[in-house]
RNA sequence: GCGCCCAUGGCUCAGCUGGAUAGAGCGUCGGACUACGAAUCCGAAGGUCGAAGGUUCGAAUCCUUCUGGGCGUACCA
C-alpha cells in the first residue's frame, strides 16, 4: 500500500537554502533595474546560482547577466554592473559581490550568514533533506520482477538496491510511493519450470531419463523434486506427467519466490506489494483490454495473430501480442499490467529494468500512449549489468547451467551496507565491477567504511564531550559569530546542499548522487576535524562546534538511511 | 544492416542537465598521532575528456560523421 509523506508540508516550505536566497536577491534585483530603466524589461530566464570551483570565485556565483545579454544587447559586464548596483541586501549577508570573467556574478557570503543556515538542520532533525517536491503524487516503482524460477543472482541485486533507493529517494520528496514487484508466474517458462522438477523427480525415484537440455539445470532443482519426493513419496509417478507437471509448476513457484523474498529481505528490500501476472488473467483483464484496444483500432488481426500497432507511436514495428495458436505474449499481460496500474490511481510510473530490455521501452511508451496517458506518465530506468569480481579477477557465471553467484552468498559474504553502497555507488546506467574483496574489506578501499567512519567519530567525540561535563547544544545555544574557519564555512555549506541534492536525485531518479555527496561531506568533515579541536577549553567555542559536528552528523544519518545503510555510532 | 547505451589521469568512476584553470577514490612518491577515533588528514606527480567537424560569448556536456566496446533487434520473458 501507499503511504503517503510523514512530514508537514508547511515546515518544509518555508526552508531556503543560501541558493535560493541569492536566486531571489537576484530576482529582485533585476525587477528593480526594469523599474529604475537601467535594463529592458524582458522575460528572466530562470536564475541559476552555482557553486564555483574556485574559491577565488566566491562561495556562489551566477550567470544570469551572460542569460540576459542577447535579449538586452548590451555587453554582460554592463548588465551584471546593473544588477548588482540593485541588489538590496537587506538580510546583511553578503560580504561583497564581485562581477568576474565574462560576466559572472560572484557572491562572498558574511561570515556569521553561514551559521545560520544550521537552524533548520535542528529543527527538522530525521526530516532534514526532505521536501514538498512531490506534492503527495502518487508514484509506482516496480522493480526486479524476476521469473520465480530461480534465485535472484547479483545482477537483480543491483536493481533490487537501484529501485528500494529510488522509492525511498522519491517518498523523501514528498510524493506518495509504492514498492511493487511484478511475479511472472503465467506463461511457459512457468511450465519448463514444473517440468524440469519433474524430470529431477522421476530421477530420483530411479527412472532412467535424459534430463532436457532446455531444462533449468541449476541444483536447486533437484533439491526441490528430492523437498516433493520426501513429502509425496511415488504420487506423481503414478499420476503421469499431466498432473504431476501443473503441482511441480506451483510448488516449485511458490517455494521459490519465497526464497527470493527472504533473500530480498536480507539486502533491506521490502516490496508494499507482490503482483502476480496470473492474476490479470484469472481476472479476464488481458482479453479485456485487448478487445478494447482492438476496437480503437490500436490491435488489428493479421493472419490469425493480433498486432498492437506500436509503429503509431514510433516503434520499429507492430507487436504480436496474442499468437497464431491463441496463445497471449507477455507483452499483452504487461498491457493490461500497466493499465492496471493507471487505474489504481498512480499518477506516474517508473520501471527499473535490466538493460538488455531497452529495447522494449518503445513498445511499452506506445502502450501507455494508446491507454490514454502521457509518454512521461513511465519512467524506464535502465540498470546496466554487473561484474562479478574476486579480486580482480571475474567470477564465472551461467544462469543457465545454473552457476551463479546469489543476492545471498553476496549479501552473507560482504554484508548488507557494503552491498547496498557497492550498488549504489555508480551511475545506474555504467557496467559496475563488483569485487567481492573490496566490498568485504575493513579498510580504506572500501567506500562505504569512509562515511560511517565519519559518523563515527562525531558521535565518539559527542559522548567525549558529554563525559567533560559539556551539553550537547541547539541551535540557540550557540554564537554564530564563532563558526568563522573556513573550514567550517565549506562544512555548513555542504550541509546546506543536502535537501537540493535529494531534490535533484529523486528528479533525475538518480540515485548515486547520494553517494557522492555524503562522501564529499565526509571529506569536508574529516578535514575540519584534522584542523581543528572541536572540545576544549573555550566552552563558547565548543559548544558551536559540538553544534557543528551535530548537525552533519544528522546530515549523514539522513543520507544513508535514503540509502539503506546504517550509520554506526561505533565501529 | 538498424536501434539504444558506453568511451574522461595507470585502474575504477564523478562532472550539478551549456559555464571560469576538468575532479574524486585506488595505485605511486613525500609528510602528519605524548591532542576529541590514523578505517583519518596534508602535499606531489599524472588527462589534447576515443577522433574529426559544427552550433555560440563559452562544449567533457548539444548536433553530424567516424573508430572501438556492450546490449538489443522473436508469434522468449
């Protein structure tokens, strides 16, 4: 089921972040110069503020007078002189504004205006990093998906990991978010299944057969014709193949989707909902919707098959979607899927996929098109394959001679925060090498012990502080005046970026970008800390310090639990 | 053949949707613990962003062509 955002819409609103405030001095800026008619009035493109690579640069710089040069034809120095002549800032919080380059704004922040940025970080606390984005849209993510015939190997813990974070990335920014896993339990490979267990069967009660090459050849198949053989004795000799078939089909699906839920759980994930194909057309819901599709002319009968005529929306060709022998296609379920899904009220849907079924996306954008809904109403996210890797060198795997390395011996050999930080740590859409050496190391080559590491250390120096006798503070305990060090300036400003990048993540559904950050946030924090005595004898100090190392332990805290992973106070 | 994805220091990868002198980590070299956790920090070396054109004030990023790799091109899922 979905649920919807925990948070209150109104607190969250209110929050401005340093870009923000400077993107509105900027905005009012530049209405000033049309009132005073030092620029033409025109159309503002939307003002971007960055952070420059250089310090030199300022600590945020914007480009809107180069944006408004060709609409005001006059050089962007000229404009960028205007606008900054107009600036009004009443709020005292920068030190000085410089115009550079081509014609960059560049803004120097006061030193006490960063302290102040830390208050919403204590006020939100857990909620921190969250936002209003979404404004409680309801939004479906569906991932893994696999068939129940078999375990999931690494390259579904990828998209397992991949689509767990997009949810809860998504529900952060306040849509309304649900998990859902689609169970391919109707078609063929269902029934090789049963038969491959039965052939195992029949093997182990002594007959002499030759085990089908088209067969799953994995050893968890005779593991469960030896579970049957154990519970039902010689029944399914005696019954034939044609009964013994449809309970080794079932038996086998349901042990092992079970299986796969309890190995999915180990990883952290956790679906709202398991959605069985079988359902849709114990329901009718495939023939109905292709009798309707088929009278808007969007399904036409050729010799004896029904097309969907997906060339309509830019597809390379038609799509059969029921055979010559009457049988339907996936592609027909996962119509009446996707419908499905629309009528349960989803306003937008996002698929994580592997990336060898790209070439699918056509047919399923024509296929929501042809429903009614808008290209954009699905998100496909593709999730390139992994490379397993011990040290270095490649593990072997075959799924079909049944050799491969599963999301539980993965997840049993390095534990559940490496594998999901492993996961998440590149661009969905790269081949990842996964080396089960680093992700199992206690030591600087592995990523994820950075982050927590910092975490760490700042809830060691807290309760080290707390044992001097020293309070932990809020936010009003504290003289603002006192976070002067540059490299608590470069801390603040780091924190400050969090909600954005949350907002950017679930927007571009890129989940690496959380990676990333808390990494560069370690990095900002373990920098100060080399640098600089958080407790000591000046009690004012330390106790802006104390609020300091809070705060970004707060920050860490949120990010790795969008992530999944968990933030130690001791390691 | 056609389509999609990828190509960035020795290796693995970022690059905020077009911004200023392209960044991390690992590896290499050199430094920092009688101080809150050295799983850390500081510094150095190392790149014509696969190639060639084009778009404009400005390109790793957008367009075209080419090269090299992955995947897909079913009445399989």
């Amino acid at each position: 089921m979905a649920s919807g955002p925990t948070f209150s819409f109104s607190i969250l609103q209110r929050r401005a972040d340093m870009k923000k405030k400077l993107t509105e001095l900027l905005e009012k800026a530049i209405y000033s110069c049309f009132t005073q008619g030092t620029l033409h009035e025109t159309v503002i493109p939307s003002i971007e503020v960055e952070l420059p690579r250089e310090g030199a640069h300022g600590d945020y710089a914007s480009n809107i007078a180069m944006m408004l040069a060709s609409g005001q034809r006059r050089p962007p120095r000229k404009i960028a002189e205007s606008i900054v002549e107009s600036i009004d800032d009443s709020a005292k919080i920068l030190d000085k504004v410089e115009i550079a380059g081509p014609g960059f704004i560049n803004f120097f922040i006061k030193g006490s205006a960063w302290a102040a940025l830390l208050k919403e970080v204590d006020a939100l606390g857990d909620k921190y990093g969250q936002s209003a984005m979404g404004m409680g849209s309801k939004i479906q993510v569906e991932f893994v998906s696999a068939n129940p015939t078999g375990p999931l190997h690494i390259g579904h813990a990828r998209g397992a990991v991949i689509g767990d974070v997009i949810a809860g990335i998504l529900r952060a920014s306040g849509f309304s978010v649900s998990r859902e896993y689609y169970i391919n339990d109707a078609g063929n490979q269902m029934n090789t299944l049963g038969e491959s267990v039965y052939y195992r069967y029949l093997g182990l009660m002594g007959e002499t057969i030759s085990f089908p090459e088209t067969c799953y050849q994995g050893a968890y198949i005779t593991d469960l014709a030896r579970e049957v053989r154990d519970t039902y004795g010689d029944t399914f000799l005696k019954s034939g193949k044609e009964a013994a078939v449809p309970f080794m089909t079932d038996y086998a699906a349901g042990s092992i989707l079970e299986g796969i839920k309890e190995d999915l759980e180990t990883l952290g994930v956790v679906f709202d909902r398991y959605f069985s194909e079988k359902e849709l057309y114990r329901d009718n819901k495939v023939s109905k919707i292709i009798e309707k599709l088929r009278n808007e002319r969007f399904i036409y009968e050729e010799e004896g098959t029904l097309w969907f005529k997906t060339t309509d929306f830019g597809d390379e060709k038609d799509r059969v979607v029921v055979r010559g022998n009457g049988d339907p296609t996936y592609f027909a379920a996962d119509i009446a899927y996707h419908l499905n899904k629309y009528e349960r009220g989803f306003d937008r849907i996002i698929n994580v996929w592997g990336a060898d079924h790209h070439g699918y996306i056509p047919r399923m954008q024509a296929c929501v098109q042809a429903l009614g809904r808008k290209k954009e109403d699905l998100d496909v996210v593709l999730v390139q394959l992994v490379n397993l890797l011990r040290g270095g060198v490649p593990v072997p795997m075959s799924t079909r001679a049944g050799e491969f390395v599963t999301i539980r011996e993965v997840t049993d050999e390095v534990g559940r925060d490496a594998a999901r930080y492993n996961f998440l740590m590149r661009r969905s859409n790269s081949h990842l090498d996964f080396d089960l050496e680093i992700a199992k190391a206690q030591s600087n080559e592995n990523p994820v012990y950075y982050v927590q590491y910092a975490h760490a250390r700042i809830c060691s120096i807290m309760r080290n502080a707390v044992e001097q006798g020293h309070r932990i503070p809020v936010y009003g305990d504290i003289s603002l005046d006192l976070l002067a060090a540059p490299e608590e300036h470069e801390l603040i400003k780091m924190i400050d970026t969090f909600p954005e990048i949350v907002e950017g993540s679930a927007q571009a559904l890129e989940p690496h970008r959380i990676p990333y950050y808390i990494n560069d946030l370690a990095s900002v924090f373990h920098s100060f800390y080399n640098k600089h005595k958080v407790v000591s004898d000046n009690i004012a100090l330390t106790q802006a310090r104390l609020f300091l190392i809070k705060s970004t332990g707060i920050v860490i805290r949120n990010a790795l639990r969008l992530l999944g992973v968990s933030a130690p106070e001791r390691m």
